[in-house]
C-alpha cells in the first residue's frame, strides 16, 4: 500500500509542477507584443503592399488592338471602280510612358512604405507604455496584496490576544469589536487587490494577443530607476531624432516632396506607337500601312494650369508641416524639462518614506505592541499605531505607483 501510495504521489508531483505559473518578465511581454500585437503587424502589410505599388510604378499600359474597315463606302453607293470599295483594317497601339515620371512615381510609393514604418513605430511606442504601466500597477499591486497580507496576521494575533485578556477584564469589549471590523477591512481590500492584479494580467494577454485566460507571474523585484535623461538637456536636437512621431512627420515631409517632384514630371511629354496594316477589297490594289507616332504637349497652356496649381498646393502642404513639425519639438522639449522636474520631486518624496517616515511609524507600532503585550497599553492604542504605519505604506506604495507612471509617460515623450 505504501508504495502504490509513493507511486502516486510521484506521479502528481510533476504535474503539479507543470502547473505552476512561469515568471514573465518586462522584457518578455515587451518582445512579444513588438511580434505578436495585430496593431503592429497590420503597418508591415500595409509597408508591404507600397513596395508592391512600387514594384508596379515601372510597367506600361496595356497595348490596344482592334478591327474593322478602311474607306468602305456606304451601303446603296455607287461604286465606280473596284479600287473603290476600300479595305479591312487591323490596328495596334501602344502608349510608351516617360521613364523620368516611372521613376518618381516609384520613389514617391518607395516612401509611402517608409511612412507606415514610421507610423507602427509610433504606435509601438503606445503600446509599449502601456505595457510598462500596467506591469508596474501588477508589481506595486503585489507590494500591496503583500502589506495586506502582513496587516491580516497582525489584526489576527491582536484579535487572538484581545479574546484571551477579555475574560480577565483586561481588555475591552468594544476594542474587540473594532479589531474584527479592521480584520474585515483588511480581507475586502486583499480581494479588491486580487482583482486589480487579474485587470492587469488581462490587459498585458490583450497588449501581447495571448488568450485572456493565461495566468503567470511577473517579477517583482524589478527595480524601475529614473531615467538617465531626467538630470541631462533634453532638447529638440534629441527629440528630433528619438521621437517616433517626429520622424513619422519628416517621413511624411519627405514622401510629399517626392509628390511634388512627381507632379513637376507631368510636364514632361508622353509618347504612342501605333500601326495600321489594310486589306483591300479589290485584290488587284496592294496591301497598304500606316506607321506614326505620337507625343503629348503638356505645356500648352491650357493643359498645364492643373500640374502647375497642384504643385504649388503640395508646397504649401509641405511648409505647413514643416511648421507643424517645429510646433511638436517646442512643445515636447518643455514638457521633457516639466517632467524632469516632477520626477524628481517626486522621488525626493518617495525617499522621505523610505527613509524616515515608515521606519518612525514601524519603531511606533513596536513599541505600542511591546506595551500591549507587557499590559502596559490598550488595544485601541495598537490599532492606532497600526492603523497610522499602515495608511503610510499605502500611501507611500500609492507614491510609487505615481512614480512608476511619471517614469513610464517620460519615457513615453523621450521615446526610451
């Protein structure tokens, strides 16, 4: 029996271990939504499909073949000679385009597809920071559930020794009754933190497409430093050439200048082949032909006013975002140095906690509950003390959770 017993249980060991939820880490979930996420992949197809409109910027127009009859007179005419009854006429034509207009309506596709790269970089870096917060909530949600959790066997061990010194009027039964709402108190708060910390799994699974279902752990132990640019200038030099949103635009600046090249193309003449070959009727006349060639005159006054005006409305364009462009550096650049500013007295805060505040309130508990345990202080006086270490920790994990965001939307504008 007792072998069977060990047989079984080596038998559920593995899976249970098999069970157990893997550590995710920032850097996983980050790698995984840069592949997997379907907002992200749609700019590859759509990059894709400009190089296909490129690859096509080259061909020709199809050629045009037709059919039908040469000086044919018209029924009930009277036709003097048989040379006069005309001939059967087969006809080609081909439109041969300008290669200078080939090329820049290639260069012109070539960027739309550099635009859509730009774009997936700057939804990417949407996605990122809203991947970072939510592992960071997860992380400071953990931190909570673990205070919680502490708090829970500290109300529980006061509650117990509160029971035990009741009989004995040591203790009040009123103190009793505030320890058990505050016991309570502690339970409903675990739960709603559980909660919080499934919205966050949920919202990584949606950000990396995985099922929504999927449950892993993250690593809480990450340590979320202030940005290396927080004490350097950063100035639009920097963000000109960080900034996602920022080459989008000078993508899109470029890809108009090359539409406007493209218009000042249609200047440009255009060519047409095309060969008849007849049939006469009256076998006695000759096979005949006609060959001729053809080109456009595009700057004839009153065919070029339509490229003419389209390039300069593609030039205004051009100058407005370039404007544009300038607007978003200035105010980037004063919103990276007012963050700055903010995260540092932010940090300075959070240290203060840290440092002394937490640790006074912690030598205060002990000592009340050193008192308590000796019958020297009442238990409205621990839970007093409890309850002022207590709201310090939340607040201080409510301090950082400020601190993780503020880190993460400066990152978000420095583009790190």
């Amino acid at each position: 029996m007792a072998a069977i017993v060990m047989l079984f249980l080596l038998a559920i060991v593995p899976a249970q271990a098999q069970q157990q939820p893997h550590t995710m880490t920032l850097d996983s979930v980050l790698q995984r939504i840069s592949k997997n996420n379907p907002m992200l992949q749609q700019y590859d197809y759509r990059a894709r499909a400009m190089d296909a409109y490129a690859e096509g910027a080259k061909s020709w127009m199809a050629p045009m073949v037709g059919g039908g009859v040469y000086m044919v007179p018209y029924p009930g005419t009277e036709v003097m000679n048989e040379s006069d009854k005309g001939s059967l006429m087969i006809s080609a034509e081909q439109s041969i385009p300008n290669p200078a207009k080939q090329r820049a309506k290639e260069k012109y596709m070539q960027s739309k597809a550099g635009i859509e790269q730009a774009t997936k970089a700057v939804t990417y870096n949407e996605l990122r920071a809203q991947a970072k917060t939510a592992y960071y909530n997860w992380v400071v949600l953990e931190k909570q559930l673990d205070v919680l959790k502490d708090n829970e066997r500290i109300m529980e061990f006061m509650l117990k020794v509160a029971r035990i010194r009741y009989p004995y009027s040591q203790g009040k039964l009123g103190s009793i009754y505030k320890a058990e709402a505050r016991l309570h108190e502690v339970q409903n708060m675990q739960e709603m933190v559980s909660t919080q910390i499934k919205q966050q799994n949920t919202q990584l699974n949606i950000l990396m497409d995985m099922p929504q279902t999927t449950n892993y752990k993250i690593d809480t132990t990450i340590v979320v430093t202030l940005p290396t640019h927080h004490n350097q200038t950063v100035d639009s030099t920097y963000l000109a050439s960080a900034r996602s949103d920022i080459r989008q635009l000078d993508r899109t600046i470029e890809s108009m200048k090359l539409g406007v090249e493209m218009e000042k193309k249609e200047r440009l003449p255009e060519f047409s082949l095309r060969f008849d070959h007849m049939y006469p009727r009256d076998k006695m006349m000759p096979q005949q032909y006609t060959a001729m060639g053809m080109i456009s005159i595009p700057l004839a006054p009153w065919s070029s006013k339509m490229y003419k005006a389209n390039t300069k409305a593609m030039n205004l364009e051009v100058q407005a975002m370039q404007r544009e462009r300038k607007a978003m550096l200035n105010e980037a650049e004063g919103m990276a140095k007012n963050m700055a500013l903010e995260l540092n007295a932010l940090h300075h805060h959070i240290e203060k906690y840290t440092a002394k505040i937490i640790p006074a309130l912690k030598k205060n508990y002990d000592v009340t509950m050193l008192a308590y345990e000796q019958n020297n202080a009442q238990l409205p006086e621990v839970i007093d003390a409890w309850e002022a270490l207590n709201m310090a920790q939340m607040e201080y994990l409510q301090n950082l959770q400020q601190l993780y965001q503020m880190t993460v939307n400066y990152e978000k504008e420095i583009e790190k």
